[in-house]
C-alpha cells in the first residue's frame, strides 16, 4: 500500500491545479487520472487568461508537466474504485494499486448526458457545445438551436440571443416544460420553441449546416447547443457520505471541505460556474487550505 499525505481523485484543471498546490507546500501527494475528461472532444477552450483559444488536451498536458516538476509529487492513470476512511485517513483502492491518504481531494467532475441524434459526435466540440459561456462569443451572428425541454432552456436560450443572430429550441419531440410565462418571453425575442425529433446533423466537422427533423423539416444552424443533464462523475462522495445539494453537487465549505472531515472537493463536482479558469481557481483553494490542514501547530506552552 503506498502512503501519501494526499490523494487527488481527477486529473482535470481542478484536480491538476490541487495537486500542484499540495506539492507547493511539500506534501506528497498523487494525482489519479482516469483519462475522462469533460471536454476531450473540444477542440479549443475559452477565457482563461493568457492561454484563450488554447487546445484543452495541450492544456492539460502543460499543467501534468507543472505538477510533475515537483519532487512530492506522483501523477498515476488509475481509477478510483473504492473509498473508505481507514485510521486517521482514508484508504482509496484503485484498479492498479492501493492507497492511504491523509486526506482527499475529490476533483471527479461530471458526466454529460448527449443527444440521441445522428450526427452528433461529429460535430460536438467544434460546432456544438453544451455551455453557452464556454462557447458563444463564437456563435456571434449565426442561427443556433437549443436543444432540450426543461424550463431551464428559456433561459439557456435568451442567454445565446447575446450572441446569435437567431435562437430555435429543439425539444425532440417532448413537450416544453416551461411555463406560459416562459413561452411568451421567448415569443417576445423570436424563439420558437418546435416540439419535433432532431434526428440528424447536417454538414462536416467544422461546417454544421441544419438540423434535421422527424417531420422531413430542416433547420439551418450552425451552431447547436444542447441542455439534457449531466451527472457526477463518481460515486466516491457517496462511499464516503459527503454531502449533495438540490442539483447533485458536492456541498462545501470556503475551504473547499466537504461535510466529511478530510475530504476536500473542487471543480465541476461542486456549485458555481462549470468553466476550466474557475476549475483551476477551485482546485487552487482545495489544495491550499488540504495543505493547511496537514500543518504541524506546536502544542501550546
């Protein structure tokens, strides 16, 4: 069994950013990466000052780089299976090795659910995107389609009219859950909400040209966004009880402290805003106050 003062559970910015921070203050300290990261398929990520536009893969790859350069720190592809408190720590088993830990950083993220469409994968992270802040300063001027149905999607919809030229939602032929006063705010900005089936995307990589409907209709869009759910990206916060808020995100503290003494949470697994620059800033504060956590205090006199 190897021994560290900390485990971090995710290799993404959070999880990264933690386990550098941790390696800063002399811990020693491990990363496990399973390799799943929420945005594998997007070719360019936004906003994050001095590295805009820059390949999320490159990204990571540069911050791996920053951890490894420290002597405490250890960066492993395995994932995490089972967590358990064992001692004054917590053991994590893994499906290569074993692990005790002092404490833990959970940096797991969250899983998006994708539309059921053809064509989908091929134009999912140049095209579309399921984050209108991430991606819509690119969408200026260009006929977008929401999909969804959640009354969410009103607001997820008015949100793109910053940018688009022109906004449809897509419901795949369920019923808009919205209410009346939903519809008429989206009648009012020329939303209109089609209650069809999408079941195609047109055009190449890189070049969407329509949405394709069950009823032989063609939406011209360029850019489409999608609204389903998403899900955590473990079930490790539950092994150990941390607790979870009204939409499934990790309840901390502003020390990044789970409800479960030595757990820390950082990223898209806890409230806030889903985008790589605060997943960094997030894991930054996870891995500062876990790495004060450990400090050796004199005894009083």
């Amino acid at each position: 069994m190897l021994d560290r003062d900390v485990v971090v559970v995710g290799g993404g910015p959070a999880g990264l950013a933690a386990g550098l921070w941790l390696a800063r203050y002399r811990k020693s300290v491990t990363v496990l990466d399973s390799g799943e990261y929420r945005n594998r398929w997007v070719e360019e990520s936004h906003g994050y000052l001095g590295r805009d536009h820059a390949n999320p893969m490159e990204l990571l790859a540069a911050g791996r780089k920053d951890l490894l350069a420290y002597p405490t720190a250890t960066l492993e592809q395995w994932r995490a299976l089972k967590a358990q408190p064992d001692g004054n720590g917590f053991q994590v088993i893994t499906d290569a090795e074993t692990l005790w830990a002092r404490r833990l950083v959970i940096a797991t993220g969250v899983i998006d659910a994708f539309p059921d469409i053809g064509g989908f994968m091929e134009h999912y992270g140049t095209n579309a995107f399921h984050c209108p802040s991430c991606d819509g300063y690119e969408s200026k001027d260009c006929q977008v389609v929401a999909y969804g149905w959640s009354e969410a999607l009103a607001g997820f919809a008015l949100t793109l009219l910053g940018w688009a030229r022109s906004v449809t939602i897509v419901t795949d032929g369920r019923q808009f859950e919205g209410e009346q006063r939903h519809r008429e705010a989206l009648g009012a900005h020329g939303v209109a909400v089609v209650e069809d089936v999408a079941t195609h995307l047109e055009g190449k990589r890189g070049d969407l040209r329509a949405v394709r409907l069950r009823s032989g209709d063609r939406l011209p869009c360029e850019r489409f966004f999608f609204s389903v759910e998403h899900r955590p990206g473990s079930d490790l916060p539950e092994q150990l009880g941390c607790e979870r808020n009204d939409e499934e995100c990790l309840v901390v503290d502003a020390d990044a402290l789970t409800s479960v003494p030595g757990v820390y949470a950082a990223g898209d697994v806890t409230p806030g805003f889903q985008l790589v620059q605060v997943a960094a800033a997030k894991g930054t504060n996870a891995g500062i106050a876990c790495a004060q956590s450990l400090a050796q205090t004199p005894e009083p006199a």
